[in-house]
C-alpha cells in the first residue's frame, strides 16, 4: 500500500484483498455531469483514485448523466480536465451511466414481471405526501396492485413517449411502512421528454440515481461503491436491487463525511445559481470553491491533494477550517515560487543625490531555500516606487518603515532616508523626496548603522503597469447559508488594483508559474492579461491576516 493516510475504508479494502474476496480493488468517481467539479469533489476523486493506485486496482470515471434537464456536454468536459488537473488518470476506464440505459430498462421489465415494481399514476406530489414521515408509514398507492400485464403494457408506452411529463412513474414494490422512507416503494423511472447530451431523443423516460447507480456499479464490476453520508440511509435500497436483479457482480457501498470548509459552500445548485446570478465572474471565478476556480485563482494541484490527505477520511461529518487548506496552498507556494517584486500601490520615490539619467544594475535571489533558482538584475535608479503602506507623514509609534526622517533598507539596493512629502493641491501625498547612502549598497552599513525595516520597491521607468486582483474570502460569515447565501456574500471578496507595477522580467514572461511578490503573497498571471497590461491574481496572502 501507498503512502497516504490510512482510514476506515482503505481498512476494508486491504482486508476484502487479504480474505481474497476480489482480485482487484474496483473503485469510481461518479459525478453527475450538472455542474463544475469543487474542492469537495477533490476529496472522493483522491479517495477513489488514491485506492486504486495505492492497492493497483482500477478507477472508474462514471458520468452519472440520468437526468438530462441539468446537464450538458460543458460540465462533463470540464469534469474531465479537472480530474486530469488534479492528476489523476482514469486510463481507458470513462463510463456514462447512458450507456446502460437498455440494460437498465430490461431489468425494470423483469422487475414487473417479478412483481417487484409497478406503474404508479399518482402525481408527484401524491407520492409524496403518501409516503409518510419518520414517525407516520406510507399508504399504498391505488395503483400498487395493477396486474403484470398491466404494468408492462404502460410501462412500455411511457418508454414510447405516449404520456406527457409527470403522468406515471416505475416504482419498486418494497414496503410502505418501512423504517426507512427509502424503501416506501421508490421512484425507479420518471416520464421526461428532454434532449440528452449523449442519447439524444432515444428516451423519454430516464431512471432516478437510485435506480441506475448501484446497477452501474455492478455492470462495472465496482468492488467497493463509496459515497457520501447522506447515501447511507439508500444502502438497504442499493442492495435491494442487487438482490432482485441478475446483475453481474456484488458491489458493496460505504460512507464517508462530505468535507465542509469554513466561509464555504460546497454544492453545487449554490455554485450554479453564483454563477448565473452573476455574483462571480464564472464556474472559474478564482473566489469560487470550484477546481477551475482554484486552478485559475494559482492553487496548484499538489496543495489540493495535500489538503484532502491531512483532512483525512472520516465517518462523520465536520467542517473544516479554510485556514487548513490556506496553510496546505502556502506552504507548496512557498517551496515552489520563484521570489519577484511588485508594488500594489505605488508611491513615487524621488532619490535627490543620486545622478540624474544614471542607473545600476543589483542583484536579487530568486529564492531563498533554492540556490539553484539562481539570481536575476533589477536596475535601480533616481526614481522609484514604494508601497503606499510603507510610508506614513505621522507614524504612530511602533512603525518602523518610512517616516519623514526615518532610514530603511530597500530589498537587495541602499539605505534610504525621507527628506521631504510632496502633496498635491488636494492634500494627498505624491512624492516623496529622499536621499540614499551609497555605502549601503547591498543592504548594509560599513558602519554599523541598523534600520528597522527592509521593504520593496521597484524602479519607475524599469516596471510596467499591472492590474493585480486581490480575492478575500467569497462569503463574510464563516457559516454561510446555503438557503440565503447572497445575504451572506462578502461585498469585498475583490479588491482591483488597477495601477499595480511589476518587475519587467514578470511582464515579459507568459508564464502560468506561481510567483511570490516579496512581502505580498503569491501570485499567478491571469488569462485576462493583454500585451498592454498583464493581470495577476493573489491566490493568497504570505500569512493568516484574513480578519475574522
Ligand atoms: P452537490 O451536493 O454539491 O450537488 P453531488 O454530491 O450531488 O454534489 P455529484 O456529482 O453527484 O455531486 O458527486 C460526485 C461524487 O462526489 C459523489 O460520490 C459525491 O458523494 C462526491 N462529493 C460531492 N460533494 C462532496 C463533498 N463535499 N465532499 C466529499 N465528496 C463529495
Ligand atoms: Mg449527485
Ligand atoms: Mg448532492
């Protein structure tokens, strides 16, 4: 076995191979095709894969693409590349529970003519208010008792699209006064005159998860079926099924917790109504949970597997701290990101004694734990940036950075002292004058003279105009409702920073790398970028300051 965490699942595989009641381990991710991927989905798709790797089993990737009103050929592509991204690999091993629509209708006949399903003319909202409660059993359905004949008879002209939406169902004929609501005689097949992405018009009736997924699972020969919590109480209907219908293996299904994530909403009819009610940019709007918006926010894929290891698998659900998954995301980062400076917003910085019209080359490392990353030249010169925050005309008393009278060190270049603030007609500060010590070249005084700040800067006529997109968390409460989430968005989840400036070599470079911009965070070029003007998102802070 691999190297990851063990749990209570990875248990189970490991002592069904030992007893030797499956030569391989069989696992599959299967999503419903009705949305893009989330760090949720992350979390089953590492489990899955991880234990096939790990016990040199299969994994299947199953489109579970029952219901064709929610889905379309978008999601599936980009559930795909997100798997791909992500770095797992089904092989030749892509599965669409469409492909078993005829077998899956052929067993709902046997059904009937075993007596063990019938059609049902009772509306939807029929069905469900006879269906009972937790403490109150279901009544029958009128219907429940229609003859073999009967049934099959309708039963064929609903697959053959004589009746409208919503006029008859297939129910399985279990036992209306169950314990579990699950087996009050459940919904097998529903009437749906809907295009699908890939049975085109062929169907006008489609089966429900309950019925297609474990019948899926044991066409494809899944040795262990694992699912989220809320499946658990559908386990005695999952096996139900397997046990009335000839199907080729005996899948088993377990549970584990679905991963909850603080300031998060992990669903995917939240994510879609975010997108179409235009509250983010899109599915891969970097403050969205989605793998796209991830990926496109700069979090690389090794710091998502990371996360989803430590949080581990457990059987009961929790939420987990986002701070968790901001430490996993920082600490790839920083093992990974070249080191570049960049001004979010720029305050000019006039060195009066150094020579007009000349400049000098400095060396500066590109990073710091990784000698081999090697060093690159920035130029200084008479006129540079600093960051606004470093300065203040009257500081209160623990600020160290730059004051009117005060020295700092400017990262790999001099010492610098403020001489002078230069404000407009408006009062706003423009400039600052300042003076260098050319014996500080470097970042340190021949005499031993100390300064309490070190801070970055960049020359004004060698950096180039970005725009940088600073993202905070999407929601302000760190419990967000999904019933009433837009009254819980954060309005300042995006900050624009329209007049940023970067190093030219990072304007020069198309690369999708991660970056760090010293004492800023890290960064990653975004597709929105132009010729004119790269743009740069912040996948995240170099701390945890996320005001809470
Ligand atoms: P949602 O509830 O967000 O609509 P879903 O569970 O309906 O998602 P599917 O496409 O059916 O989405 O999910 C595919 C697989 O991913 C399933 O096995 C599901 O249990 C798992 N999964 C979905 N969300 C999570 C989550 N938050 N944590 C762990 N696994 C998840
Ligand atoms: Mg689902
Ligand atoms: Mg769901």
């Amino acid at each position: 076995t691999g190297e990851a965490g063990r749990d209570f699942i990875r248990d189970i595989v490991q002592a069904d191979l030992e007893a030797g009641k499956h030569r391989e381990v069989v696992t599959r991710f299967p999503p419903e095709p009705n949305g893009y991927l989330h760090i949720g989905h992350a979390k089953s798709i590492a489990l899955n894969f991880g234990i096939a790797q790990e016990f040199g089993g299969r994994c299947n990737l199953r489109f579970d693409d029952t219901n064709p009103t929610k889905e379309e050929q978008e999601y599936i592509d980009s559930i795909q590349a997100d798997v791909r991204w992500l770095g797992f690999d089904w092989g030749r091993n892509v599965f669409y529970a469409s492909d078993y629509f005829e077998r899956l209708y052929e067993w709902a006949e046997l059904l009937i003519r075993n007596g063990d399903a019938y059609v049902d003319d009772q509306s939807q909202e029929e069905i469900r208010t006879s269906r009972g409660t937790l403490t109150e059993p279901g009544r029958n359905s009128p219907f429940r008792d229609r003859s073999v004949e009967d049934n099959l008879d309708l039963f064929r002209r609903m697959k053959a699209g004589e009746f409208p939406n919503g006029a008859r169902v297939l129910r399985a004929k279990i036992d209306m006064a169950s314990g579990n609501i699950n087996l009050r005689d459940p919904v097998l097949y529903r009437i749906l005159h809907a295009h699908h992405p890939r049975t085109g018009d062929a169907w006008s009736i489609y089966p429900s998860y309950d019925y297609a997924h474990g019948q899926s699972d044991a066409i494809e020969g899944v040795t262990h079926s694992i699912c989220t919590l809320e499946f658990e109480d559908h386990r005695p209907l999952y096996e139900w099924l397997l046990s009335k219908l000839p199907v080729p293996s005996q899948p088993k299904q377990y549970e584990f917790a679905r991963l909850n994530i603080t300031y998060t909403l992990l669903s995917k009819r939240v994510l879609t109504e975010l997108v179409r009610g235009g509250h983010v940019s899109g599915w891969d709007d970097p403050r969205m949970p989605t793998i796209a918006g991830l990926k496109r926010r700069g979090v690389p894929p090794a710091a998502i597997r990371e996360f989803v290891k430590r949080i581990g698998v457990a059987k009961a659900n929790s939420v987990v701290d986002v701070g968790m998954l901001e430490f996993c995301i920082r600490e790839e980062l920083n093992r990974t990101s070249q080191r570049r400076m960049a001004v979010l917003r720029p305050l000019k910085v006039v060195i009066e004694n150094y020579p007009e019209g000349q400049t000098e080359e400095l060396e500066a490392i590109n990073h710091p734990d990784d000698p081999s990353a090697g060093t690159r030249k920035i130029t200084f010169g008479r006129e540079l940036y600093i960051e606004q925050d470093d300065f203040m005309e009257t500081p209160p008393k623990k600020f160290f950075r730059l004051f009117p009278g005060n020295e700092v060190r400017l990262r790999y270049a001099y010492f610098i002292k403020c001489r002078e603030v230069v404000k407009n007609d408006k009062g706003e500060i423009v400039e600052l004058r300042c003076s260098y010590d050319p014996e500080t070249r470097g970042g340190n005084a021949p005499d031993g003279r100390k300064v309490k700040a070190t801070m970055h800067w960049l020359p004004a006529a060698q950096s180039v105009p970005a725009e940088i997109r600073v993202y905070n968390q999407l929601f302000a409460n760190p419990a967000p409702s999904a019933a009433n989430f837009v009254a819980d968005l954060n309005p300042q989840s995006l900050e624009v920073l329209t007049n940023a400036r970067i190093e030219l070599s990072v304007a020069a470079s198309n690369s999708a790398e991660p970056i760090q911009f010293e004492r800023q965070g890290y960064f990653v070029r975004d597709a929105d970028s132009t010729a004119d003007k790269p743009v740069f998102n912040r996948t995240i802070g170099l701390r945890d300051t996320f005001a809470k």
